[in-house]
C-alpha cells in the first residue's frame, strides 16, 4: 500500500556537518571516534571515496569491542572487500560458534536460541551512493550507541556489514562528482554529475552491473562475496539502493503478482512485517515513501531476491537520488544529506525489525529448508543430468558455477539413457533434486514459458544450461536410483601431453580455452591454419575449424618448446601428426586452408553505446579469449585513425547514436577491407546508415499485431509489457558448415533476447549463418505476436562490403559474461574469413 505523508522542506534541504545531527537526542561513547573526527569533514558535506570510508571503519573497529573486520578478497581494481561483524562482546566472542551452530537451518533446524544473522549491502551501484556514505554512521551508531534499543539489537544480532558493495564504482563516481561540487551547488538536472561517462560509477569493471550477479557470479567480488554468503547464510539481507529523483523512497514488498513463483508465501508475509518497521520510523520523520509498486522480486539473480532462494529475507530499499548535492524535485529540492538520512533511518528500523520478529525469521528459515526436501519429494524431476559437450573446461566452469551457490554436483554414478541418448559413467555429471538448495536448483534449469503476470523488471528466464550451451536432461522418478550419485564433482586436472617434434600439430577448437591459446600461440609468432573441413589422418581426428600448426610453414625457433609451455599454460593438448596424408576428410594442405592472424580490435565505447553491452564483449575478448581490446570513444570516432585496426565491434547503438559523419567513417573503412561487427540494436543502425543489406521487420506493424481491444487506461503499462522481449531465452539453428559456427558443436544455439529488433530480409546467398528457429521461444516469457515476427529470421549475418566485411549478431552474444555458447560467435568473426 502506498503511503504519503506530508512531507516538510526544511528536511529536505539540511546540511548535517556532525554526527550529532544525524543523531538528534541520542547519546554516545565519547571515547569512540565520530566519522569527522577521523575524516576531517561531516558525512554529507561531499562524496566518500572507497579509501575515506575504510579508513573511518577502520579506526573504528580498532577502538571498539562490538566491531570485528573480516577481509573475503579483493575487486578487479584491486580494492580490499572488508566486511565488519558487529555484535555484543560476549557474541563476538564467539562468532565462530555462531557461525557454526547457523548453519544447522541447511538441516531444517531452526536457530531460535543464537542472534540473528542479517546482511546489510550498501550501494552495490556506485552512482547510488547515499547507502555507502550511511554505512559508516550506521556503524558507528552501533558501536557508540549508549541506548537499550542498540544494546537489545547487539544482544540479538550478528550484523554482517558490507559497506560498499561496488568498491570500484563508488570510487569512480564520488571522484566524479567531487570534481563537478562547487560552493554553489546547481539543483539542475542537466547538470554534469548526472551524465557519466563511460564507465559510470554504476558498474563495476568492464561495465559490469554487480547487482545481476549474484548468481552469475562473472566478478571476483561477486564470487567472494557469495562464498561469504554460503559460509553464514543469513536470514535477512538489507539492499540499499536510489532510483530517479522524481520518486520518494521504496521498501519492499514489490508488486504481489510478480514474486518468484518459487518463493515461498511467508517470505512475502515477513518482508511485510519488516516493511512496517521501516514505515514506522519513516513516519516519524514525516518522509514520504511507498511500497508494492514497479520493484518485483521474480529474478533471483539480483542482490535482494538471491537472499530469497536461499531461506533469507531480501529486502530492496530505494532512495530518491540527489546524485550530487542537490536536486530539484516535485517534492522541493532535495539533499544529499536529506538522502543519506532515509538510508540510516531505514537501516536503523530494520534491525529494530528484525529484533521484534526473531522468533518468526528463525522459525521460517529453518522451514525453507526443511520443505525444500519435501517439494523435492514431491516433484517428478528427481535429479539432472549435464552432458559433457566435449568441452571439458566449460562443463567444469558450469559445476564449480552452480557449486558455489552450495548445490552439490557429482559425477554421473552409473550409464543411463534418457530420451533416446546414451549419458556415461564418470564423463557426464548429476545433480540429486533432493537437497537443501532444492529451490535454487530448480529455478536455474527452468524452462518456464507462462507466468502469472508478464511485467518483468529483469529478465524472465536464467537457464544456466542454455547459457552455457550444454544440455541439461531431467531424470524422472523411472530413471532415478541413488546410483547416478557418483564421486563428488571436482574440475578436471588440465595435464596435456608434452608436446614434441612431428610433422605437424593441431589443437580442438571447440575447446573453450582455445581462442586464449591461439592469441599466445599468435603472439609467439607461429603459423597457424584453420582447417576448412574434417580431417582424419590415421593418428587425429579434426573438425573444420580446428587449429593446425605446420612445421615446415617457416616457423621460428624453439617451435615446439613453445608450443609446449602454451600447451601446459591453458590446459590444452596440442596433438602431434606424423603424416599430411588424411585418410578421409581434407588433406592437411588443403587449398581451403585458412590462415589466422592475430586481430587488432577495436571496441566502440561511450555515452550512446550501452555500457554493459560494450564491457560484456570487452570482458569477453580479454578474459576469455586473450585479446588486447582498444576501447574508443564513439564521440571522437571521425576522427580516428582506424587503419590500425582490423576488427571494430559496436555492441550496441540506437539508429540515430551514431550521425552521417560517423557512419561514413566507418563505411569508409570496411570498404578499404576492415571488418565491422554489429550486435543488438546495432544491427538496426547498421542497417539504416547502408553498412548492412538487410531490411528491418516493420514495428509499427508488430506493435499493431498487439489489440487494445476491451482495454482501459489502467492496461497501459500490462499492455507495453506484452510487446517487449526482455530477457527471454530463444533457440536459433545453425548452419554448422558456416565459419561463424565453428566450434559451436552443434546445429542450434540457445541466445538471450532482450530486445525487439529483427531483420525481416537478407540480402545475398549464404550470408545467414543462423536463423531463430520456427518455434524460438525456450524460456521465459514472449508474447505469440513476437514469437511469430522472430521465428525464422536470421540471428546472425556476415556479408561482404567493398573489400571488407560485416557481421550482424541480433542478440547480445557475451550477455553478462554468461554466454558461453554464443560468445564464441565473437572468436570466429574475428578469426575467421567468409
């Protein structure tokens, strides 16, 4: 229910220098340093920096008996992630003991009798940074506090702090915006500090948004932070966060028909309970707030529905953003201080919250749990099977993935067929459906396709199967014997065979390591060739694209003593041929050969071009695929030399992000033999400025396939929803005998669709490479009218341009780092000639 109170300016616009202020009436610990004490300025008078806020924790912690630091790792920027433990003395003492006995609700054993453990998370977006710069009160507020309230809250509660959740980005912004404060600060909103740059302190390195991946876990502070997570498995999870400054300030529940359908009904009930907390001290400071509306807790990979797989409460809090020091709003101009005040106030009433309903949040983790292996009982899946791909790193990736969520993943026990395929003893892997993370398990194999409501705020479907493109079979209550539990899963040990002297070597393409691989081996200065067809010459079976190495291509010195260090540094045999006679397939110096060069890329980045789009790619090409990637500012591109490279990727642009001086400049320069990738929308820009022979399906037309028939106003928004695809996993099939599809291992792909551009014609013979299948829709939720406009259109092209090339991929082929199938579409069209 939505609450407005009426709402005074004056508090709007304070200005707090003290802690005092923040504090009014309370009273504190003299001996325990105030954060001015320590930083020399007042929390609000600017941004803190990453560095400014530990240093304040710090001090704290070390002069007082309810703080304990606790280091889980670093960022990729290198930041330390600390986390403070803050509880009594006599809790403190024994946290450990806490920790331990905790972890007994995994056997559905509620923890009634120990504190309560709850997580708070601050500004896992970076640009959002009243929740970082409220920590350190909050903190203090629990550690000086002379009050009973905050004594009953220690008594009671472990508090896991985590101060800042996006150390790198609240760094980049709080710089950013104590560049732009002046000693007159603008309320505008056109004002610089609301237009970042790339990359905005929203995200984490390589444009990354932390907040979608908490279960993706592609940052090692994701991965950090979830192994802290598993080690004390709370029972409620604060996610602090702003929104537009046109809004007041939201505390979940969100919208009822858009939960998670496997989130159960007290959770809802509970974040209910705790909701009225918060509103209580809300209401006492007479500030304006609403609940039940636009937030939903449906995707379970985002910061406060990951903590309701797993037996939490996730609660989302979102603060109208200053973002600066001063905003003009439709309620008066807003502070930054006013901002970081809603945050403490909403942090300090949780836990009063949490305090006032131990019993209940005990008693329903325990039961999550608990029930979990009841729902597992009762289900007719009774386990899965992943099917090695032939690709050993990736299925291992994928295990060690769902392993640190706390799923238990073993190899398969025992031979079984399932629907028609035979799966192998030791090869593949099995995952019982019958343990404590029974619900996590379930949501990350769905193939859901209908859903009670069709307004998503994130993505509707997060297969992880298909995002890694290996199949997942289920095993029904027939097939199922405690036999398929085989040895624990444990990742491959990587040890190739040392390679020596032949005639030739080859290296298996489909092998995820392998576009890392070829870059050292290219680097090295090596000759390689890419095999047009399969080969079979007696000794190794190839397939067309695998990698071939000649010795007598003039090749440098040390050749194979090289090629044995990079072999033994990814992982990967480099197998050795004795003979270029092939018994079937092509001849080792076939005419078709191809020859592979290291490519220079360019990575188009800026404000119009989608930031995690771009930093997708680039963490892709880097991380994956050891490639050097030169970003270039989209704003400068006419200006640019491109010859220096061969390959320039837009990740992303609206048809009109880009102007004619910048399309000719890059038209130019496909024509004089670049290579040009496009993808998502993109492809529309392409396709308007002439670059790409293709012809965009109508959208007015597809807009219009949509009736409005027997709707009023209220339908609008349920109305826009049924027309977007956003986030929705589709099937595309391939042309295995295209370049582009090298590698892949198979005739159809599983993509990620968040977007409604389609391509309604190709021109040219043999330039659609993959086209989205009759029925594409696998998971997730996309309307019939879009089905039909999507099915049989092309998801990826490559055609000719003057002495160049270009290569469309419809859909965001390295979709936050996840896409392990489809990013290899980026290695081929960088590699590979068409």
């Amino acid at each position: 229910m939505k609450r407005l109170i009426p709402l005074l300016l004056t508090p709007l616009l304070a200005w707090a220098q003290s802690s005092s202020e923040y504090f009014p009436g309370e009273s504190f610990n003299p001996a325990l340093p105030s954060p001015e004490a320590v930083l020399g300025f007042g929390i609000g008078e600017r941004h803190l920096r990453f560095d400014e806020q530990q240093r304040y924790l710090a001090a704290l912690a070390g002069q007082s008996d309810r703080i304990k630091t606790i280091n889980i790792g670093q960022t990729l920027e290198g930041r330390q992630q600390v986390l403070l433990a803050i509880s009594s003395p006599k809790n403190l003492a024994r946290l450990e003991a806490i920790r331990s006995q905790h972890l007994q609700v995994l056997e559905g054993k509620a923890q009634a009798d120990l504190p309560s453990i709850v997580w708070l998370g601050y500004s896992v977006h970076g640009d959002e940074p009243s929740g970082a710069n409220a920590a350190p009160l909050v903190a203090y507020w629990l550690a000086a506090s002379d009050t009973q309230e905050v004594g009953a809250i220690l008594d009671n509660t472990v508090v896991l702090m985590d101060p800042a959740l996006n150390p790198d980005g609240l760094d980049r912004y709080a710089n950013y915006a104590n560049n732009m404060q002046g000693q007159h600060n603008s309320d505008s909103l056109s004002h610089r500090t609301r237009w970042q740059d790339f990359p905005a302190g929203r995200l984490s390195h390589y444009g990354f948004d932390l907040n979608r991946d908490w279960l993706l876990l592609t940052h090692p502070a994701s991965q950090n932070r979830i192994r802290f997570w598993q080690q004390w498995l709370p029972a409620v999870f604060g996610d602090f966060h702003e929104m537009g400054p046109d809004s007041t300030f939201f505390m979940q529940p969100g919208v009822a028909s858009r939960v998670n359908p496997l989130t159960p009904a007290q959770n809802q009930a509970l974040t209910r309970q705790l909701a009225q907390s918060v509103a209580k001290g809300m209401d006492q400071q007479q500030r304006l707030y609403f609940t039940g509306e636009s937030y939903d807790d449906f995707y379970w990979g985002k910061a406060s529905s990951y903590g309701d797989a797993l037996g939490a409460i996730g609660i989302l809090y979102e603060q109208a953003r200053a973002r600066g020091m001063q905003v003009a709003t439709p309620f008066g101009e807003m502070s930054f201080t006013f901002t970081i005040e809603n945050q403490l106030t909403a942090s300090k009433a949780l836990l009063a919250g949490v305090l006032a309903n131990k019993a209940a949040l005990a008693s329903y983790q325990g039961a999550f749990f608990k029930n979990a292996l009841a729902l597992a009982d009762q289900d007719k899946t009774k386990g899965y099977v992943l099917k090695n791909p032939g690709d050993q790193a990736r299925l291992d990736d994928l295990a060690a993935l769902l392993s640190q969520h706390g799923i238990k993943v073993s190899k398969l026990g025992e031979d079984i067929s399932l629907g028609g395929e035979k799966l192998h003893k030791g090869r593949d892997l099995f995952i019982d459906a019958r343990q404590p993370q029974y619900r996590l398990l379930k949501s990350v194999f769905s193939r859901q396709t209908e859903f009670e409501d069709n307004t998503f705020y994130d993505v509707s479907a997060w297969n992880l199967g298909l995002a890694y493109n290996i199949e997942v079979l289920p095993v029904g209550g027939w097939s199922y014997s405690k036999a398929l539990n085989g040895k624990p899963w444990q990742p491959a040990k990587a040890a190739p065979a040392p390679v020596t002297a032949h005639y030739a070597w080859a290296f298996d393409w489909a092998d995820s390591r392998a576009p890392a691989l070829l870059a050292d081996v290219l680097r090295a200065g090596i000759k390689v060739f890419a095999l047009p067809g399969e080969a079979d010459n007696g000794q190794v079976h190839l397939k067309a694209g695998d990698m071939l190495i000649p010795a007598g291509a003039q090749q440098p010195a040390e050749l194979v003593a090289t090629l044995d260090r990079l072999s033994r540094r990814h992982g990967l045999a480099i197998q050795g041929m004795d003979s270029g006679f092939s018994q079937s397939g092509v001849s080792l110096g076939s005419r078709g050969l191809q020859r592979v060069t290291l490519p220079k890329v360019g990575l188009l980045v800026g404000r119009d071009i989608n930031a995690q789009r771009a930093g997708g790619v680039w963490q892709s090409l880097d991380t994956k695929a050891g490639l050097a990637v030169t970003l270039l500012d989209d704003s400068v591109l006419p200006w640019l030399d491109l010859r220096e490279f061969t390959h320039l990727i837009v990740p992303a642009a609206a048809p009109i992000a880009l102007n004619p001086l910048q399309s000719q400049r890059l038209a130019q320069w496909v024509q004089q033999g670049g290579h040009l990738v496009l993808m998502t929308d993109a492809v529309a820009w392409g396709v308007h400025s002439g670059l790409l022979n293709a012809e965009l399906v109508d959208d007015k037309a597809r807009l219009a396939s949509f009736s409005t028939d027997g709707q009023g106003y209220g339908d609008k928004g349920s109305h826009r929803a049924q027309t977007l695809i956003a986030g929705t996993q589709v099937l595309a099939d391939l042309d295995p005998s295209h370049p582009l599809n090298y590698g892949l291992g198979s005739d159809t792909l599983a993509l990620m669709r968040d977007h409604e551009v389609m391509l309604a014609k190709v021109a040219g013979e043999f330039t659609v490479p993959a086209r989205y299948d009759a029925k594409p829709l696998l998971a997730g939720f996309m309307a019939p009218q879009n089905a039909k406009a999507l099915a049989g259109t092309a998801a990826a092209v490559a055609q000719h341009f003057g002495q160049g090339t270009v290569v469309a991929f419809l859909d965001d082929v390295s979709f936050r780092g996840v896409q392990r199938g489809s990013e290899r579409w980026l290695s081929n069209a960088l590699y590979f000639n068409f």
